[in-house]
C-alpha cells in the first residue's frame, strides 16, 4: 500500500502537566507549557499532534482527562492521545475529551488481545499501536512504561502482530536514537515499512531537515514524528515543509 502525503507530527510528552524532553528516554527537562505548545504547532500547520502521558503506565493511572480536554480545545488538527490506556471505556473518555485518535503501548503488550478489542469498538483508523525498542546485540528488543521494563517482544514481530491484530499505525521509537539529534533508525524503519501495510510514524532522533528528508527517502516512513527540535526552535514547521517539498517529498 503506498502513502503519498507525508506527514510532519510534532510530539508532547507530558510530565506533570508540563511537556518534557530528555534522551535516550532520561534527564527529562522542561520544554513549555502543554496548551501554548499545542496551539503553536496547530498554526504553524502541522499535520496531526501527539499527546503522550509519558507516567501514566508506569504511575499505574489514566491520562489526565483535564490536560487533553484544554490541549482539544487549542488545534485545528488530527489529535493523537496516549497514556495509561487500558480498556474501551477509557477510549471512549480520550475521544469525549478531543482525542481523534489513541495510542497504545504498555497495556497491549500485556494483553495484545486489546488491540483486536479497540479497533472492533471504534476502528482501526483510531488506533496507533506505539512501539519502543533499543538494539541489543543486534537484535531490537521492545520495551514498556516509558521504557522503564525491557520485554521478550522482538520489534518486527511485535508490530507485524499488532498489524494483525487491528492496529491502523505503527508509531516506532528508537530509544538509541531518542534525543540524540543524530538522524533516525531509517535502516529500521524501512525493513518496518516492507513487513507491514499500514502506516509507519518514525520517531527519535531528529536533529535538523536533513533527517526528516532521510526518514522520508532512506527509511521510507509514511510520517516523521519529533519533539525537542520543535520545541526549542532548532527546526520550524513552515521552513521544513518548504524544505522538503524543495526536495521533492510530497507534503500535506
């Protein structure tokens, strides 16, 4: 299946109300307000956002519904939720709140049947399986809450049996990668893209418009997430999309 708009989504995730960035997952450091981020993001024209309560799973709690329901109210654009997801019910509270979509990741590795049970509820067009994974000894292993616990799932397994199962996107994060500024896991990504046939969202590693062109062309992925690049004003949205639209990506 070929996707021509490629997507730019720019990424919050949460702490306490406040959105946060760190690497390789650690030494998280406060990057602005969840409401004046969301808003920005939305009008300078952005594809879709990502909002991810990043401690809920590990917190053993829901997202909280007064932080999406306030970020709902700012974008004019597809708005993607995820944290502390376990049942259809709490779905059904996201999407009452503004969510347009749900990710979910901790509690479908537990209980994969979950995702089969959300895209029978509400379809797989609203649910993004979110994938986090770092290498070791060459294989890439997934990891859950927040990538706190390391788990026996292999990546491409895992996210061809979340295909499977009803999942509409694949949202994969390099954890080696993740706030490095280094360019993304496009060698992964790509063998992603051939395994599957729904979307594939690149996340972790994006340090200025050349990587977001390499995720694009090298890794083959259908849209690019990041966060801390947005953030503090390394990349702007209106310039990268001019920027690759000059190379040749078709962008929304």
């Amino acid at each position: 299946m070929v996707f021509l708009a490629k997507r730019i989504i720019p990424c919050l995730d949460v702490k306490e109300g406040r959105t946060v960035k760190g690497v390789n997952f650690e030494n998280l450091r406060d990057a602005g307000d969840i409401v004046e981020l969301a808003g920005r993001y939305s009008d300078e024209g952005a594809d879709e956002l990502v909002f991810l309560d990043i401690t809920a799973s590990n917190d053993c709690r829901k997202t909280r519904l007064e932080w999406v329901e306030r970020v709902a109210r700012q974008v004019r654009i597809p708005f993607t939720v995820g944290g502390g997801i376990v049942s259809e019910r709490d779905v059904e509270a996201l999407l009452r709140k503004g969510a347009d979509k749900v990710s979910v990741n901790s509690s479908v590795l537990k209980e994969p049947g979950l995702i089969d049970r959300l895209a029978a509820a509400f379809g797989k067009q609203c649910i993004v399986v979110a994938v986090d994974a770092r290498q070791d000894g060459g294989e890439w292993r997934v990891y859950s809450h927040g990538g706190r616990v390391e788990t026996e799932r292999e990546l491409f397994s895992w996210v061809k049996e979340a295909e499977e199962r009803g999942a509409g996107e694949i949202l994969f994060t390099s954890m080696d990668h993740d706030g490095t500024h280094q360019g993304f896991a496009c060698d992964a990504v790509a063998r992603m893209t051939t395994l599957v046939n729904v979307p594939v969202i690149a996340s972790g590693g994006a340090g200025c418009m050349e990587d977001f062109y390499d995720a694009f062309t090298r890794g083959q992925a259908d849209a690019v997430l990041a966060a801390g690049v947005f953030h503090f004003g390394q990349v702007r949205i209106p310039e990268l999309k001019c920027f690759l639209r000059e190379k040749g990506i078709v962008v929304r």
